[in-house]
C-alpha cells in the first residue's frame, strides 16, 4: 500500500515534467503507447468479449483514458504541482456520488458534509497556491477547471469499470478501454504536433514510461493485489497518502508555495474525504467485484 502511495502520489508532479516540452495531448498519447502494448501482453489469452461489450467498453476507454488522463494533462499544465495533486486527491468524493446513483449505496448527511468540505477545500487550494511563481508552477482557474473535469471522469470510469469487469473480466476490459482511448487520442494529438512546438527529450520519455508502466499497469495490478490482501476499506486509506507524496515531490522539484491558505484548504480536503468515504456501505455489485479481484 505504501508503494503504490508512492507511485500514485508522484504521478502529478512527474506529468508536470513531462508537459514541460511536449503538449497535453501528445504527452497523453506518449503515455498511453507505452500502457497498452503491456496491458495486451498481459492479458493475452484472455482478450475475448462478448460483441454486445464492445460499445461499453469502447465508450469507457473514450471517456476514462481520452477525457479522464487528457483533461488530467490540461489540468497539470495549468496548476502547480501541489494544487494538481490535491486536487486530484478528490476522486474518492465522485466515487461516493456515483456509486450512490449507479450502485444504490446510501450516502448519510456526513457524507454530503464531507463532500462540501471537500470543495470547499478546493477553493482555498487554488486561492492559496502564490503568485508570482514561474509557468512550471502557476495556477490557473481554467486549469482547476480541468483537473475536476479529470477527477469526475476517472472517478466515473473506475464505477463503470467495475461493473464491466465484474462482467467479463479485469484484464481484458482495462487492455480494450485502453485501446480505444489510445485511438480516440491518436488523432487530436497528430493535430496538435501539427499547431504545437514540441521537443521529444529524455525527460519526456521517462516521465511517459513512468506514468505507463509504473502508474498505469503496476499500478492496477498492485491495487488488484491490495485488494485480494487487505479488505477494501483498509484499501481505501492509499488514497489519503498519495497527496502527502505529491505535495513533498512538488515542493522539492518545483518550488511550490505551500502557504497557510494552501495548507487549510489541504486540511479541509483530506477532512472531507475522510468524512465522504467514512463507513459508507458498499453495494453488492461493487462488494462482488472486490471479492472477485
């Protein structure tokens, strides 16, 4: 659980390194040709589905892997590092939402408190991460913008995820989502390389194979194993970690200003997460996923 804390926490910090020669769309593009060729390898033998899956499993890879890492590259280019780590920090709080709408769990009034809380934090968060910083650290409202746009989408796609793959199994939902987000971004980032300057450098190309080996297939495979090891509430805590990771790599690699407007908001975001997901009830859809995971 702590090193999947790690790999995950540094993920907005080295994504911000990554984008700073390369633009948002290609850099997704990048990362997501390392990711699917091994998620293919790992999961072969095991690639059929049945023909009604296709749809729903193409539109999850479209709305999880193009809108959901895409508007994420959006939104770390137009935050700093800590602001895009706390904020992608909310995810849990969609989660809670959408299970209730699409997995009949209950959420109590702590919840929505917690919830409010959050976003409150949020707030604070953006007024609180400095001016007059350089363009690797600034914060932009456009750029929250698409970081909650980012936490929304991937908060979706792990419930919707989890109902496929309860259907027709973990490996070959997340090899064929990930293709065919990888084909609906192929073509916005040949337009970009067309619009954009861009420079392929060492450091874009192990930011990228980080964010696809260690954070995209490691990452799900140990968060799988997690899962078999440890209940899914003790799970869950990986979640309260990351940020702590991510605030201290921004800090040291990119000066981040972590002022007391900052570390309110970060106080009052962490509180309302541990309120949102406190004792909440899973469903039996999502419960009989875990246990088969």
């Amino acid at each position: 659980m702590l090193l999947l804390a790690v790999m995950w926490g540094l993920s907005i910090p080295i994504t911000k390194l990554g984008l700073a020669t390369v633009p948002p769309l290609m850099f997704t593009a990048v990362r997501f040709l390392v990711a699917v060729p091994l998620l293919l390898l790992l999961s072969r033998g095991q690639l059929r589905v049945p023909l009604k899956a296709v749809p729903s499993v193409i539109a999850l890879g479209v709305m999880g892997i193009t809108l959901g890492n895409v508007a994420q590259s959006f939104g770390v280019q137009g935050t700093s590092a800590s602001v895009g780590t706390i904020i992608s920090a909310t995810i849990p709080i969609f989660i809670v939402i959408f299970a209730a709408i699409r997995l009949g769990q209950s959420v109590a009034g702590r919840h929505w408190v917690g919830l409010l809380a959050a976003f409150g934090g949020i707030a604070l968060v953006a007024v609180g991460s400095g001016s007059g910083v350089d363009d690797l650290s600034k914060t932009t409202m456009t750029g929250v913008v698409w970081m909650l746009i980012s936490a929304v989408a991937i908060a979706f796609y792990y419930i919707w995820s989890a109902e496929l793959a309860d259907k027709y199994g973990t490996l070959p939902v997340a090899a064929w989502n990930a293709c065919a987000g990888l084909v609906a971004i192929l073509p916005l980032a040949g337009w970009e390389m067309a619009h954009l300057p861009f420079q392929i450098t060492a450091q874009v190309l192990w930011t990228a194979a980080y964010l696809g080996v260690l954070v995209t297939v490691a990452g799900l495979l140990l968060w799988l194993h997690i899962l078999r090891a440890v209940p899914a509430r003790v799970a869950a805590s990986v979640q309260y970690l990351q940020p702590v990771f991510g605030i201290a790599a921004a800090s040291f690699l990119f000066g981040d200003h972590l002022g007391p407007t900052f570390a309110a908001g970060v106080i009052l975001i962490l509180a309302g997460l541990a309120m949102a997901v406190s004792n909440k009830r899973r469903s039996p859809k999502l419960s009989e996923h875990m246990n088969k995971a």
